[in-house]
C-alpha cells in the first residue's frame, strides 16, 4: 500500500511537469452570493476555464466566496500571490452589495477614487441613452490607484486590472466582452491538447490497466470520467497535455489496451 | 467618500447579523481536474448550494482545485479549521487520478485501509452483477480510520465523514444520491427565505434609493441583478433573511419605492 500511495503521489507531482512549459499560472475569484444560495448557477468561470484553456494560461483554482469586504480582501492577497493571474467576477455594478473595486483597492493598500477616464466612458453612454450621470453610476467610475481600464463594449461601466488582478463584471455577457479585450494584452502560453476516447465498460474494469499506462506517460494527465447512457455504462477517458505527440503515443496505447471495450 | 465607505463596511458586518441565529457554516471543495479545464461545466455545486440553503445551513465558499494531492490537504485543512462543515465532491473512484480519500486521511493525519464494512458493500454489488472484486475496486474500500460510511445506493462504493469532512463522489448521480443520506443526519438551521421582484429599469436608476432601503433593515441582504430579456432592460432584486417577517416588510418597501417600475 505505501508502495501504492507513493507512486500516485509522483504521479501528481508528474503533473506539474505538464505545467514545466512555464505556463503562466491563473485562479479566478467569484463574487458570488447568489450562486453560495443556489440561486443562479455559475457560467462565466465555465467560460473563462476554456478560454484559458485555449490561450495557454492554467487555471489551477477558483474560489466562489459571499460580498463580505474582509472575505475579499483576504482572498484577493492570498491568491495574488500565489498565481500569476486572478481573474474576478461579479460585484463592481452601482448598488450596495457592488464591493469589489473598493476590497481589491483595499487589499493592495491603495486610493479608489473616480478617474476622469472611466468617468468620460460611462458619460458617454448615459448621453447616448438620455440617461443621468447619478451618484450610483459615478460609483462605477471609482478605480484604485495604478489600475489599467479593461473596456466594457457591453454597458461601458469598465472593469480594471491591478497588478495581477483582473478585476470584471459578474453579468456574464459584460464578462465575456471584457475578457476578449482583456486576454488580448495577456501573454499566452502552450495550449493544452486533449483527445477523448469513450470505453464501454465500468471504471473498475480498466482501472488497473489505465494506471500502468499513465506510469508510462509522464507529461499527460489521464482522466477518467465514468457515465451511464440510456442504462449502458462507460468511461470517457481524457487525455491532455501540452505535449501533442505524447497525446497521441497515450491515445495510441489507450486504443490498443482497450481493443475490445471500443465502439466503430 | 470614506463615509459611504465605512457605511458599506458596516453593512457588510451586517450581513452576519443574518447568521446570528447560529445556523452552522459550510464549504465545498470540488476535486475538479475537468472544471479547472473547462471540458465539464459543475452540477454538484448548484445542487449542494440549493440543498443547504433548504436546510439552514450556511454555503460560505466553494473551492474547485486540481487532484494533486498536496494541494487537497491543505485546502481541506485551511477549510475544516473555519467552517461547520467541508463537503467535497470528486477522487473518489478506482482510478489512478483518485486521490481525495488517501489525501483527506493526510491531512487528518490518520490512517487509510481497506475496512470490512466498505468492502462488503462494494463485494454485493460486484456479486449481484457478475463483476470481479479486483485491485482497482478494492481500492475504493479505503476508508481512513475513524470514518463514518456515507452510503451510495446507486454504485455501492461508499463516501465517508471524517471529522466535519465528508467526502462524496464527482459523478453527478451518486453525489446526489450520498448527499441525501448524509444531510438526514446533519442538524439542520434556520432556512434562508427569499424573495424576488423584477424592476424594469436599469441598475443606476435604483442603486441610490435601493442602499437607502438596505440601510433600514439590518437582517436582510438585498441582491441586485441586471438582465436584460428581449431588449429590455430590468433588474431583478432578491431579498434574503432567515427572518421571515423581515423579509415581507423589505419586499413591501421596495414596491413601494419603485411602484413605476413594476408591471402588473
């Protein structure tokens, strides 16, 4: 058993070989009340993992935590110092429960006051729409110190990146719109390759086979994902790395070891 | 500007008075190679989040992370030590890339084994369907010492509760199915109680005279979240207590308020 327990840890320190490529590293912060209750189900960290995922960037944790400053300040240091990128969602809209701009500014110690640039952005489209330039929108143009503007094409209120932390709107067509503008200026890395193979057998057939091949491949991440279809079971087997010829040399011995278990 | 500032902070502080009534506090940890990657988008999340709000117990954070192991203990560690209840979701199979069991006695500092009682369930199982009890599944018959069985009527292979830890399993079936056994025998809490109104106005047209409204009802948290549906813009303002009555007096202000808004 010890003998067990340590070639699985190896193997999970193999995985950070996958990662030997210098990828730059990310974490993403929700701001997120009404997902903690159930109210609404989380989509923009689904979209922002395959977004990475295609530019190369890891996205090795996501923490949903409650509006309360003291939680986000307390999570924004922890994390922004250990990943190269926090990405935040949710809490920079115009009403009471909106606190992130100010508990990021907080937890790098500096100002949040309106800025003239963000300030002309929001006025702009309040002209455009007849709207009125109140306090509660002019809360929006409050950006920390050192801060760089991300746009919002959506409803222009910005977001903003300081220093690692890229700070953006929780409604997820804004989200979505700041973060193309965003991943733009970020630097990418190797993308991750991944093949897929369904098996049609149950997870405890295959699972002494697929940890000896998984031995053999120290760069690829083997993952296995049991599901039942109309009544019939099976395992997706996932395969990725950044490495696509040791994708396709695992895929290859996948395909044979499991010969029979193969549909077509 | 500071004024509004330490008025937020102190609402912030408010929103605990919501948890004054002592309902127990919970995390979620997700061992989710495949959410990180973006290739599965998270269902036991939603489901937890709605069950423990039913119960009266208080979903605070949730943690997704990756399946390395080190990485597993010291979030379990960091999460036991400051909520009620950690509930983790994911590793628990017979694969190679599952390590949550072994991970979570780590970082108890106890023992892992295979033990009778889970044994037995797993050797039915196999028996009643003609299957082999073999390496891989003999694996998911580890249980770390000092554990009580979280029962999985729909594969047999049993999660546990370690201390305040409970570890259940990433397919979606089964982690549904041990949930319910195991919330029969947590001490349930207040239930949240919620309502909900659609505005139809833009989020900066109410932002101001909403946190005046806030202001007044201290066991109340008011969310505020702009959709848009067809072209038209509205928000939707959602009140939450475990104070019934607090709740009725929010929801009456607030029609009150904004009375132009509200169809019907």
């Amino acid at each position: 058993m010890e003998n067990a327990k340590d070639l699985r840890y190896a193997k999970a320190r193999g995985h950070l070989s996958g990662r030997d490529v210098n990828n730059p590293t990310a974490a993403m912060l929700v701001i997120g009340d009404e997902v903690l209750s159930g109210r609404t189900r989380d989509a923009n960290m689904y979209h922002l993992a395959n977004c990475l995922t295609e530019q190369g960037i890891d996205l090795l944790e996501v923490r949903i935590i409650t509006d309360r400053p003291d939680h986000i300040v307390a999570s924004v240091n922890e994390l922004r110092k250990s990943f190269d990128h926090v990405f935040t969602s949710g809490g920079i809209g115009p009403t009471h429960d909106d606190v992130t701009a100010e508990a990021v500014a907080a937890a790098f110690g500096v100002n949040i006051a309106v800025r003239d640039d963000a300030r002309n952005l929001i006025k702009a489209r309040c002209d455009e729409y007849g709207l009125t330039l109140n306090a509660a929108r002019l809360r929006m143009a409050r950006i920390p110190d050192g801060a760089e503007l991300i746009l919002n094409p959506v409803s222009a209120a910005p977001g903003f990146s300081l220093g690692n932390v890229h700070v953006m709107a929780g409604v997820p067509k804004i989200f979505v719109s700041m973060l193309e503008g965003l991943l733009a200026r970020l630097p990418a890395g190797l993308p991750l390759i991944s093949e897929s193979i369904e098996i049609n057998t149950v997870e405890g057939e295959l699972a002494v086979r697929l940890s000896q091949i998984a031995e053999g491949f120290d760069k690829v991440q083997i993952g296995s994902y049991p599901f039942r279809k109309d009544g019939r079971f099976g395992v997706n087997i996932v395969v990725r790395s950044k490495d696509e010829h040791q994708v396709k040399a695992t895929m290859a011995e996948i395909r044979h070891t499991f010969a029979d278990y193969i549909s077509g």
